[in-house]
C-alpha cells in the first residue's frame, strides 16, 4: 500500500509534508479495503478463471483472468499486476477491462487536488468525508 498510495499521488507526494503524506497513506488504505470490500461482495455465483500469465521483468507479473457469469453473460476479463516481495507475491494493480484501477484513482486524486487548491490537505479531507459519508449510509 506504501507503494501504491505514492503512485497514486505522483507528482504532489513530493509537496506534500510529512503528515500529509502519512495521514494520506492511512486514509488511502481506508478508502482502498471498503472500495474493493464493497464492489466484491456485490458478486455472487460468478467464478474466476485464470486464463494465464506473463512476466513482466524480474519482479513483476501479469495474471489473466475471467470472471465467468453463472447464467452464461460474457466474461469479465480481469489482469492483476503482482509484484513479488520476498517469497510471496502482492497485487499492485487490478485492471477491469482493460481499465486500471491505479490508474483510474490516480486520475481522480489529481482533480481532487487541483480543485482543491493543489495540496493533499484538501484530498485528504475528501477521502475523509467519504470515508465518513460511508460508514453512516452503513448505519
């Protein structure tokens, strides 16, 4: 998450103050486990078949997959970027479609922070009322 909360900032990770960063890093991954928690369990019946791999470097990987519907509607391809780390593996991006979902939330961070005068201040204070709009449609 360290890595991907970096890229995700680009260019602005480097005027941004070490709190904001840190604070930005916290929310992030906030944001990131209640996105996915939300959109995955909106599944149900569907089945992921890996339909392959590549690599992509040393360290990198492509893993190809489908989503298969359970009443026959086209597949879902889905490629999740892997990253080794030791002797494990951790996913750095998810792309839907052909669709990253890095890239996506990179572009839209940048228009939060551009609307917002050009600091993170004003996007983590957007991912906090989001992240606090969330928990109360959950209540």
């Amino acid at each position: 998450m360290p890595r991907i909360s970096r890229f995700v900032l680009g260019r602005y990770w480097l005027s941004a103050s070490e709190p904001e960063k840190q604070e930005f890093q916290r929310l992030f991954e906030e944001y990131v486990v209640r996105a996915y928690a939300t959109r995955f369990s909106a599944y149900s019946g569907q089945t992921v078949k890996v339909t392959g791999s590549r690599m992509e470097g040393q360290d990198d990987a492509v893993v190809s997959s489908q989503i298969v519907q359970p009443q026959g509607g086209p597949p879902v391809k889905v490629d999740w970027a892997v990253k080794k780390s030791g002797s494990d593996y951790r996913i750095t991006d998810v792309s839907v479609e052909g669709v990253s979902m890095v890239l996506t939330q990179k572009q839209e961070f940048a228009a939060v922070i551009e609307r917002s005068g050009g600091g993170i201040a004003g996007l983590n204070k957007a991912i906090q009322d989001k992240l606090g709009a969330t928990s109360m449609a959950q209540q």
